[in-house]
C-alpha cells in the first residue's frame, strides 16, 4: 500500500473494468465515487457521471480485487454543497464507501468535512481539489478539521508548493 516517501500513481475508476485496467497498468491508488439512488442532476461523489461505481455490489468487489493487490481506495464524498435536506442522505453515502472498506474519504465542501469530522469515523479524510488549496493558511485549517492528505490544483506549480 501507500508510502509517504515514495510518489502514488493515482487513477479513476469507474467500474470493475476500469479499476482492474488501471491497477494492472501500476496504480498504487485508486478513487471512485458510487451512483446516488433518487437524484438525477445531482451526485454526491461530485463527479458527475463519471468514476462512480452503479451500486454497493460493485464497489465492495472494486474494493476487495484492490485491497488483494496492495492498491489503496479513496471514495469521492465531493457533494458541492451541503444543505440541511441532503445531511442524512450523504451520511448514507458516506458509510456505504466506509461499509465497502474504502480506506479514505476525498471531501470536496467545508461543511461537510466539518460534519464528517465531528462524526469522527476513523478513517483519513483527504481534501479534495474542489477546495482550490491554495495558500498554507488554508492547509493549516484543513489539517485541524482532521484532514490527512490534500490534493493541490492541478495548475499549480513546483515553486509554488515549495
């Protein structure tokens, strides 16, 4: 699994075929969301459509086919905003990613990395690169809302992060 000392190769995944394409091609990590039942222009991985596996079935098997493998799993919990209405709902979909034994959480709204803190559910939260971390005050605060890893814009350079 994962070192902090050496680089991740991080891929998407969207099903079990793309999971088990990309794990043979090196990935040491994966990500992936899982459809959400009842809404249609809305998910709440944030990913739209894409990388997200079409039921509980299949996540747990993507899962267990990269756990047997040495391949770390993150679950995209990047709901873009989170109303009072829609709390119940992602807890729901939080604990199916922590049922299937997903090893971390990629959270994409403050609010709900404040919720998912105060739950507290043993398992690393990562901050998603919907938050634009930018600066170190951000990264400072994040690392005090319980967050283990943040993934940086992509436009972002080397300079810049040193």
């Amino acid at each position: 699994m994962g070192s902090q000392n050496k680089m991740n190769l991080m891929a998407p995944a969207e099903s079990m075929a793309t999971a088990v394409n990309v794990i043979e091609a090196g990935a040491d990590e994966i990500y992936l969301g899982l459809e959400t039942p009842g809404l249609v222009n809305l998910n709440l991985s944030g990913r739209g459509r894409s990388c997200n596996a079409k039921d509980q079935a299949e996540l747990s098997d993507i899962v267990t086919y990269a756990h047997d493998r040495g391949v770390l799993v993150d679950y995209t919990v990047n709901t873009p905003f989170m109303a009072d209405t829609l709390e119940e709902m992602y807890i729901e979909h939080v604990m199916r990613g922590v049922d299937a034994g997903v090893d971390a959480l990629i959270v994409g709204e403050f609010g709900a990395l404040a919720l998912l803190h105060e739950m507290d559910l043993g398992i690393p939260m990562h901050a998603s690169v919907l938050l634009n971390n930018f600066n170190r005050g951000q990264l400072e605060m994040l690392k005090g809302m319980g967050v283990a890893k943040v993934v940086l814009p992509f436009k972002i350079t080397i300079d810049e992060i040193r």
